[in-house]
C-alpha cells in the first residue's frame, strides 16, 4: 500500500481529468452544433473565440467542483461526493446560461443545456461510483493506532467509526503505557492517530513517526491551532513564530465591515419575496409574532438582540433556556421547513446592517449557555475576538449540535486565517449546506447544551 500511495494524487489528477474532457467534449457539441449556429455571423467568433467560450465554461466548472469538494473521492463520503458534483454542476449550468446571454445579448433557449445537464448528471454518477470502486480496491480502510491521553476520545473514537470506508482503529494505547509500547504497537499498524494527549508524550511520538516516515494524525489544541495562523518570522538563524492575538487588523475590520453592507443590501433586495412567504405562513399557522428576538454575544461579550423568524410555539421556553432538541415537538411545521433550509435566519441581516453581526464569523451564543460552556472550557471566550455571523467555520464545518470545544477550534482556526477570500469561500459553501439535514440536527433530548 505503501507504495501505491505516492500515485494517488496522479490517479486523482487522471480520475478528475477524464470527467472534465467528458463536460468539454459536451459542451463543445452544443456550442457547435446549436448556439453557434444561431449566432449572426457578424458575431460569430473564430477558432480562439471558440475555444475562449469553451475554455470560461470549464473554468468556472472546475472552481465550482474545486470549491465543493467534487474531486474528493476518498476523502467524502460517496453521497457527499455525488452531492458536490451535481451542485458544482448546477451552479456551472447557471452561469452558463448567463454567459450564453450575455453572447447572445438576449434570451436563449435553455433546452439544450437541460438535455446536456441530463447526460452529465448520468456521466457524474458513473463516475462517482467507478472512481470509488476503484479506490477502495486500491486504498482499503487504514489500519491505524489510537494514542490517547488525558481521557479515553469516546466521542472521537465513535465519529472515526462512523468512516470505516476510510479508517480501521486495531488497537489503542494510552500515553502512561510508555514509549517503548507505543513503539511496538507502531510497528503493526499503517499509522497514528493521536488523540487527547498532553504536550510531551505528544512530541515524543510525533518525533519518532517523523523519523521512521509514518503517516500520523493529530487531532489538534486550541494552541496549536494558534500557531498554526501564526506569521512566519527569520530575523536571525532562529525561526520566529508571530502571533499577534488580536482578532481583525483596522484595514481588515473596514474591508469587512464595507463588504457585510453591501451584501447585506443586495442579498435584502432579492430575499425581500421570500421573507414576505415566510412572515405570511408563520403568522397565518398560530397568529404569533413573526419575529423572534433574542439575547446573544458578540465581539468581546457585547449582548444584542437578534432576529429570527420564529420556528417554535410561542411558549417554547417556559421551561428555560435550551438549545433544538432531535425531532424537538416545540418546532411548528412552518418551523420545520425554514430550520432545514436555514431559511429562519434571514432577518439577521437587519443585525448585520446594524453592526451587531457580520456575514461571516462564529456564531452568537446565548449569554446564560456562554456562561455553562466557559466553566467547563475557558477557552470558550476566544470566539469572541471578532464579530458574530450569519455564518462561518464552525457553521459550514461543523453542525448545529457539534460540541463546543470543537466549535471553539473551528472558530479559533477562522480567526486566525482571516482573509476577505476566506470569508467569500465560507458563503459559498454556506449554499452547499442549506440541503445537508444533519447540520440542523439537534442536540439529545437529555441535552439542554451542546456539551457531551
């Protein structure tokens, strides 16, 4: 296995390649042989203005594709794969249909873009399933060893489980069993996974894998993750790691600030009719409010009030505050619809207008559930560097019920990568999550938090 691994990414390359000559290939036939031909020939391009037409449409496919995960046969699960590449396909599609427009500098027909969809819809499933036949008789799951530490990964263990197409864990040791044992247990396996381990035992294993040139994972500190966005110093012949801990540069605030109102003006414009459907069904369901406001966090502990189209009954929280509950009967049907498709935060753009949010950033918690997640992980409060948002890491990466110590690495990891492109990548891949039903999933019903 060793040996086939060093032409993965070559298979990848080759894998991904063959699909695109296929989208080419199809759409060179329609272009050709249908919307060329329907052009004036005054306008009609030559050869290069051809291939420009064709070559914008690929590029566009791919960055979606690229974007959505589409090419990641080994890494995502298989329906996820499909998902990526049918989305990837649709917003590809879309935009075509714009540029054939603008071409055209009128309306054209579509049909042929629907029956060229059609057959690439049938091609991306064949593919899809080709592909991941093919990897797993080349890469069967991963025979790993588990070093933990502080405490046994319970949740861990069983989210590695739930990828056992990907991952096979053959055997654990703990930290205090020594060197020595974990040396030998190394040697029967293809790799390590490190979980919950102190600093030191750490680097003792991840120094001896480095040598011996074995593959490890680690599962990461809020500090490391630190370090990670960190900036690379070399003023002398001793590298410097730069951590400035201060949430958004002033230039990086204005630019994000400018770029929350204008899409916030533009994204009101278009979601104006679909807020009015909405309103109209949650008041005509009970004749309750509308609008739910609520008190939540933002940048460095300031409370305010956020707008949400109500989804549960009006008496929701007589009994205190607590977070949506797996199949929780306090959500209307009304609710139920706009929760899947996160369609019930719209009104926050009012709070993004008004400067308690931004589009982007982690999302706002409950000051009383703020409270029981700092008890028990003081590091809970460095998701309050920066401004709240509508989205953000944790929301795209993670769930709804996702715990909070991974909420506060995912937030932590967005922090300190900050970038205006990082903040458009999120958003982007905000739409490829509005149809992925366990990102709404609620916490157990023996669980007022998120907290295990």
């Amino acid at each position: 296995m060793k040996k086939r691994e060093r032409y993965k990414k070559v298979i990848s390359l080759l894998e991904s390649f063959v699909l695109m000559a296929i989208h080419t290939f199809l759409f060179g036939m329609i272009w050709y042989h249908y919307y060329m031909e329907l052009l004036p020939r005054k306008m009609r391009f030559y050869r290069r203005g051809n291939w420009a037409v064709i070559g914008i449409y690929i590029l566009v496919l791919l960055l979606f594709t690229k974007l959505y995960g589409g090419y990641k046969v080994g890494y995502l699960r298989l329906f996820d794969v499909i998902y990526s590449q049918l989305l990837s396909l649709f917003c590809g599609n879309v935009v075509l249909v714009v540029e054939l427009c603008i071409i055209f500098r009128d309306y054209v027909n579509p049909a042929p873009v629907l029956g060229m969809t059609l057959v690439q819809t049938i091609v991306i499933l064949i593919w899809v399933f080709f592909c991941r036949w093919l990897y797993m008789k080349l890469y069967p799951p991963r025979n790993l060893l588990l070093v933990y530490g502080e405490k046994t990964p319970t949740e861990f263990i069983k989210k590695i489980n739930s990828r056992k197409d990907k991952y096979f864990i053959s055997r654990q040791v703990h930290v205090s069993e020594g060197m020595d044992k974990i040396i030998e247990a190394i040697g029967e396996c293809e790799g390590v996974m490190i979980c919950e381990t102190a600093s030191h035992p750490r680097n003792e294993v991840l120094k001896y894998c480095f040598l011996h040139s074995v593959r490890t994972y680690v599962v990461p500190k809020v500090t490391d993750l630190m370090l990670i966005g960190s900036d690379e110093m070399h003023l002398f012949d001793t590298p410097l790691l730069l951590s400035r801990n201060q949430g958004l540069t002033v230039g990086q605030a204005f630019v994000k600030r400018a770029f929350d109102i204008v899409i916030s003006l533009v994204g009101t414009v278009i979601a104006s009719p679909i807020m009015l459907v909405i309103a109209l069904a949650i008041k005509l369901y009970d004749g309750g409010p509308v609008i739910y406001k609520q008190t939540r966090l933002t940048k460095d502990g300031e409370p305010f009030q956020i707008y949400k189209f109500r989804s549960m009954r009006v008496d929701a929280e007589q009994k205190g505050a607590r977070l949506a509950m797996k199949n929780d009967s306090r959500v209307t049907p009304v609710g139920k619809v706009i929760r899947n498709l996160h369609l019930d935060e719209l009104p926050q753009i009012i709070n993004i207008l008004n400067g308690d949010m931004s589009l982007v950033g982690p999302r706002p918690e409950r000051p009383e559930i703020f409270e029981q997640y700092e008890k028990e992980l003081p590091e809970f409060a460095f998701r309050l560097k920066v401004k709240a948002g509508l989205t953000g890491y944790a929301q795209v990466y993670g769930k709804y019920n996702t715990t909070p110590r991974d909420k506060v690495k995912l937030d932590v990891t967005y922090i300190e990568n900050y970038s205006i492109w990082l903040d458009i990548k999120l958003m982007l891949l905000t739409f490829k999550i509005l149809f992925q039903k366990e990102n709404t999933e609620g916490v157990n019903a023996d669980q007022t938090t998120a907290m295990k």
